[in-house]
C-alpha cells in the first residue's frame, strides 16, 4: 500500500497532481480542497495517499491531511459513493466542515457538491452519523480571528494558491503595515 508520497510537484492540474519521487511520477488524482495545499510545480510537497487496485487500473488518490483521507475511506464505505464521489464531496470544503454537516444532518450542504443529490446525501449522513458524530464532539472546531497583518496577508496568499512554505518565504522580511502592502510585495517577489 502507498500511504504517503514526498517529493516535487512536476504537474499541478485541477483534478489532479503528479509528484515526483525518485525519479518516478505518481499521478493522484486530488479534491479540490487539497489542491489548495499543493504548491505550485518544482517545489517539495508531502500527500497521504490510499491505493485502489482494480482488474483494469491502480488508482491513486492524494490527501493534504490524513483526516481528509480518513474521510474518503469513510465515503468508500457508503453504499453508491465511489472514489470519483467521494472526491467530489471533499472538494465540497474542509473535512471538519463535511463531519460537521453530517453530524449535524445538513443534507443541504451536502447537496451544494456537483453530482449529490438528495438520496445520496441522506445516504451519506445516515451511514456515517454515528461514526462521525463522537470524532466532532469530542474535538470541537476552534475558529480564531486575528488582525496582525503577517497571518492577514498570509490566509489571502493561500487563498491565491500559493503554498504555505512559498508564502512564508515570500512574505519573510517583506516590508509594510497592511495585509495589502505585504501582499503587494509578495506578488511582486513571486514573479522574479
């Protein structure tokens, strides 16, 4: 089993990364969320990984997280849900929003994800509810909100689709006072 890939970035699509190690290029295909976490092309990243073998193919699937791994197992389980689904729905946000919602039995944000209708998103709360519901009691979402410009300017790099360690290095003794000045300068470093 490939549990975990490290190594550089050769391809970065929308659907799916190709991740060099050892001289040989995995393909994953990736959740939209997780491609948020990938930098872009030559540089190192780590994705958790699970292997599907079929008579036809060997399917890799790519992870930021292994809580977001652990997620797809858990939609695999579901009866109807494959990998392309169970992707699909993990594009849909953060795993601990998607736990949340199935905790919760918010079929309606379940809905919002392309190709899930309503049976598959009750399917997908009534499956998963009990196993799911004692993870998110037991570790509540703890959302904090800064002001300082540094993290301000670093979340809206991320959001740009810049990798945390790129963001990092860009906004390393970048001048300025605001999120927009180090923002400004971090666009500007990026593209010498």
């Amino acid at each position: 089993m490939i549990a975990l890939l490290q190594g550089e970035v050769a391809v970065r699509r929308g659907d799916h990364v190709v991740v060099s190690c050892g001289g040989v290029g995995y393909r994953l295909a990736v959740s939209a969320e997780t491609l948020r976490h990938v930098p872009r092309v030559g540089e190192s990243t780590t994705l958790f990984s699970h292997l599907i073998v079929r008579d036809d193919a060997l399917l890799l699937y790519g992870f930021a997280t292994e809580e977001e791994r652990d997620l797809f197992l858990l939609l695999l389980g579901v009866q109807s849900v494959g990998p392309k689904m169970a992707i699909a729905v993990l594009s849909g946000g953060p795993p601990r929003e998607l736990l949340s919602a199935v905790a919760s039995g918010d079929t309606a944000r379940l809905q919002a994800v392309p190709g899930i209708g309503k049976r598959t998103a009750e399917r997908i709360i009534v499956e998963l509810r009990e196993k799911v519901g004692a993870a998110v009691v037991d570790d509540p979402i703890v959302i904090t909100r800064t002001d300082e410009p540094h993290a301000l300017a670093r979340e809206g790099l991320i959001g740009l689709g810049f990798g945390p360690q790129e963001v990092d290095a860009l906004l390393d003794g970048a001048p300025g006072d605001t999120p927009e000045a180090l923002i400004a300068h971090a666009l500007k470093a990026s593209r010498r």
